[in-house]
C-alpha cells in the first residue's frame, strides 16, 4: 500500500493490483444511511476550491459507512456521477431493479 507524501495527490492510498497490472489509487469517503442506501459525496469542496470532482483522477472510491461498520466498499470512479454516488442495500419499494448500484456488488472480500 502507498500513502501519498503532503496534500498534492487527490487519492488516499493506492493498491497494487499485481492481477490488473499496476497501481490503483482510492479516494475514501464516509457515507450516510439514507433510506437503505449509503450515500457519499463524489466530489471535495474547501473554501479555496468550492466543487472539484475525482474523473479522470483516481481510480476507486473507498467508502466506509458508520451504520454499516462491519463492510466498506471499492466503487470504480467511473461508475459514479460527479456529486454523489448511492450503494443499495435493500430492494426499493416499488422493486425497481434498472440503475441500482448493489452494495454487495462493491463490498470488499474478507471484511
């Protein structure tokens, strides 16, 4: 695992993905229970830079949910929109299926 050196890089840590050839670099996020979904936030904002989002960046979102602290997930950038991305917990209400991220299909093996 690498950790980036001072607050130039926009990732967190990196993998070496010896199987996918090289490094993989991971913004981690927190995310919120909202309606059984976990919700995080795709882009940083600070006062000197109000919106920036991670496209074209880093490679995964890792993202750790306090509801849920038994799991945390890997979520390909690409996958989510550029302000929040939302991981399904449990089926919807009107058991909508087209569009859903699953949970499960992120969770990280072994956790």
């Amino acid at each position: 695992m690498l950790l980036p050196f001072g607050n130039v890089a926009r990732y967190d840590l990196a993998i070496d993905d010896r199987e996918g050839g090289g490094i993989r670099t991971v913004q981690c996020k927190t995310g919120r229970l909202v309606q059984s979904c976990i919700t995080f936030k795709a882009y940083s904002a600070s006062p000197r830079s109000p919106y920036k989002t991670y496209a074209g960046q880093v490679d995964y979102f890792g993202v750790w949910c306090p509801a849920v602290p038994e799991d945390c997930y890997l979520v390909p950038v690409e996958l989510i929109g550029h302000t929040e991305g939302r991981l399904r917990l449990e089926p919807t209400k009107n058991n909508q299926a087209s569009g859903i991220r699953w949970a499960q299909e992120f969770k990280v093996k072994g956790m």
